[in-house]
C-alpha cells in the first residue's frame, strides 16, 4: 500500500481539503517549496504531497515568490542558501506583504553552520525553521503550526 491511499478525502464544515489517516483528520494546504538542490526538492515535495498537500515547486527565489502571489499559496517553504537571492531575502519580501502566508525556513548549513541563518529567518518574519536533513514528521508538523 502506498503512502497517498492510506488517506481519503473527506468534507469539513469549512468546505477545506482534508485527509484522514488513521482516524487523525489533517488539513491540506498549498505549499510552495523554494529550494535550489533538484534532489532535496522533489523529496520534500513527495513527502507534502504524500500528505495531500497541493504542491509548487521552485527553483529560485523570485521563481518561487511569483509562484506563491500567483497560487495563492498558504505555506512557502524557504532554502535560505540558494544562488539567485539568498532566501533571507526572499522571507524578508514575503513576510510583511503577506501576513497569512506561513513561512518554514530551511538550512542545510553554510560557513557558520545553519542555526546562525535559520535563527535570522525567524527574526525576519519565518515562523518555523527545520535544519536538513528534514524528516517528514517534522516537515509536517512545521507546515501545519
């Protein structure tokens, strides 16, 4: 059995996406992930789908801010070392302009370890940040809040 049919998809009152699994009811979002690496990316866009959340993907960061005003986007989820603008930027564009979006940074390291540039990003507006390697309960449990 896979992952996605372990969920089905049920009505709330609030007519939102939701899934059920294993009697736990969870609330599907649209995510958009902003990571430079091909490889990180799509496993963390498998594991948000393998969720039910609607997933867009972006290579960069002005890739992914169009992509979330575009989508309506609920959740980016933010590599703060990517090439084009570094994703400090990219939180501190996003954050006061779109006060409902929810903001997971994410870090992988740089000179001075990911912690220093993970703790910045909530100092500029994330609202959860996740060092990689990310486990999927921790990607979720961020996304949700």
């Amino acid at each position: 059995m896979t992952q996605r049919s372990r969920y089905r998809r049920t009505a709330n009152s609030f007519d939102e996406r939701c899934y059920k699994q294993e009697g736990i009811e969870t609330v599907t979002k649209t995510v958009c992930v902003i990571e430079d690496d091909e490889l990180v990316r799509a496993r963390i866009c498998d594991m948000l789908r393998a969720s039910g959340h609607t997933v867009h993907e972006a290579e960069s960061a002005d890739m992914g801010i169009d992509l979330i005003r575009s989508e309506k986007a609920d959740v980016a989820v933010v590599d703060l070392l990517i090439p084009d603008r570094d994703g400090l930027e990219a939180i501190g564009q996003l954050a006061p302009t779109r006060p409902d979006l929810r903001i997971v940074a994410i870090s992988g390291g740089g000179r001075v370890g990911p912690q220093v540039y993970l703790d910045l990003a909530r100092q500029i507006g994330a609202d959860a940040s996740l060092v990689k390697p990310i486990s999927e309960a921790d990607l979720e449990a961020a996304v949700a809040g």
